[in-house]
C-alpha cells in the first residue's frame, strides 16, 4: 500500500496526456459545440430567457438516457 502512495507521475505521460486534452477540446470541442448549435437552432430552440416545461425536460431526460444507455451497451460489446 505504501508503494502506491509514494509512486511519481511521469512528466511525460503527464504532457502527453494534457496535450491530449487540449487537441480534444479545440480540434473537436469548438466544431462539435458549432455543430451542435446549428442543429439546436434548427429543431427550434429559441435560446430565451423562457425555460422549457417540466414535462419536456422529464420526457428529453428519459430519451438521452435511453441512448446513453443502447450507445453505451453496444459500444462495450
């Protein structure tokens, strides 16, 4: 137990991983999020200060769940 708490990070591994990250959130983060934007607009999202039913939220909750849910299945076959 002792030896796991004393273990170092690797500079390397560590830069490596934090470019990683980076790559991700610029080079797929910034035109994922546009993308995603246009197709929000396009299904009529109006971007108001008017906040969306209950039941819209309960019934958009129970749908992502339901994808995350096949998505993540299917993905870890």
């Amino acid at each position: 137990m002792s030896a796991m708490m004393s273990s170092q990070v690797d500079g390397r591994k560590l830069r490596q991983a934090i470019m990683m990250v980076v790559i991700n959130q610029t080079i797929v983060g910034i035109p994922f999020m546009y993308l995603s934007f246009i197709v929000m607009k396009w299904r009529g999202c109006s971007f108001g200060r008017e906040l969306p039913t209950f039941h819209w939220v309960v019934f958009e909750v129970m749908i992502f769940t339901l994808v995350e849910e096949l998505l993540f299945y299917y993905s870890h076959r």
